[in-house]
C-alpha cells in the first residue's frame, strides 16, 4: 500500500466507519491528492512526522474526520494551527458548503496549504501566516487574508467565526484564550484532544470563574479504529444571556 494509492483511500473509507463517520470515494480521492502533495513538501520542509501510508490515514484523515459531526452546513470556520492542513482543509473537503480560513505561525506550512488548496481546486478557503494573536489584535484587511482568489473572506467578518477549532495545537485553557474573541455569537470552540481530555476540561473549569454558568461543554470521545488511540472532540460553546 503506497499513500494516496486505491488501498490506501480503502483504508481511510473502512476505517472511518470504525468512528461512525462516513466517507465517500470522491472524498478519500481528494484526500489522496492533499496526501501525495503533503509527502511531496514534507521532503523538503517538515510538515508531519507522520510518513508511514497507514499513520498517515488513520492519524491525519481519519482522525480530522471525527470532527465532522459537530461542524453545521454554512459554517465560517478558523482552523488555528493548521499545519498540514488538519482537520481545516478535511473538513472543508467533507463539506464544501462551509467557509475556511487556515492560519498558521509557521510560513512554510502556511504556503504548502496555499498550494494544496490550488491542487485540489478548492473554493471559500484561505491559508494566512498569522497567528491568532494577530487575527485579534491587528486589523485584518481583504489583502491580508486572500492569498487564494476563490476566497470570500473580508474584513468586516474576519472576526466572527461560528466555529473555531485545532488539533494538537496547545492546552485546552490556552485555546480557549485565543479563540474567544475571534467567536461570533452562539458559535463553538471545537478542540481535537487525547486521552487527557476530561482533565484538561476540569483545568479550564477551575482556572475560568463561573466556568459551569457561562459555557456548555462535550466531549465526544472515541478511539482511533486501527492503533486504539484514545481521541476525543471537545465543544465549547457560550451560554447566551
């Protein structure tokens, strides 16, 4: 089995299923092509230390594609700390009908995103080096964030996001921090975690006043379907007054 190869996509399509996520051929086969392009700069800048078919399958599409039952048709979501594109660039693949941007500190990995999203031809999704520090505190004009011309991102919502997420980025109380103030109203802070999960949430409670009052919180836990990993999607979402 060689990455992006027939087998490889199989293994992605049974395995999400595993996780009671459904994925079709024409999905697994966008996926392949951000995979092969994914190896391709990974031999020249470092992007995943994962390189192996089926870590690859399982650690970076699979898992992304947990997320996808918590994120709603239409959405405007940030992806802070994307990387190689985990989950932004699965989730936009799994639903076009959602907005994207990806942000990423590291302008190497920002520019390999930029470049899958050209490869696989997708619209209403933008990768920027910036991190979300800046998002916050700069003011973001239609230049900055259009690095793609199929974007629809501007200035005047570049700011409210309905859903917010990462994956392996920082603490659980860290991403709570940057992503608040770029939350729009009844939108979600999604966080892609492990097995620590629960106490990482039981430490955001105590370092958050009224913690219980002013947020509704899930945890969705499953275990990754071939190496058993425990994974866990955690939602965070304001309670409205």
């Amino acid at each position: 089995m060689k990455t992006g190869d027939e087998k490889w996509q199989a293994l992605i399509i049974e395995g999400a299923k595993k996780i009671n996520v459904e994925i079709k051929h024409d999905i697994a086969e966008l996926f392949a092509i951000h995979a092969k392009e994914l190896l391709l700069w990974n031999s020249k800048i470092n992007i995943t230390a994962i390189t192996d078919p089926a870590g690859i399958a399982e650690k970076h599409y699979i898992d992304s594609a947990a997320v996808a039952a918590h994120i709603p048709d239409n959405a405007k979501l940030l992806d802070i700390g994307s990387g190689g594109g985990f989950p932004g660039i699965v989730m936009k693949i799994m639903n076009p009908s959602i907005e994207v941007l990806l942000i990423e500190a590291v302008r190497k990995k920002a520019n390999f995103m930029a470049n899958a999203i050209r490869k696989l031809g997708l619209k209403n999704i933008t990768a920027k080096h910036i991190r979300a520090e800046e998002l916050v505190s700069k003011e973001v004009n239609n230049d900055d964030l259009n690095n793609n011309e199929n974007s629809k991102t501007d200035s005047s919502t570049s700011n409210s996001f309905s859903i917010v997420t990462s994956r392996a980025l920082t603490s659980l109380a860290q991403f709570h921090t940057l992503a608040l103030p770029l939350l729009a109203e009844n939108g979600s802070i999604i966080a892609l975690k492990g097995k620590e999960a629960a106490k990482e949430v039981e430490e955001l409670r105590n370092l958050v006043p009224d913690f219980s009052e002013k947020y509704e919180v899930t945890i969705d836990e499953y275990s990754l379907p071939f190496s058993r990993a425990e994974r866990a999607v955690v939602s965070i979402q304001p309670v409205s007054v």
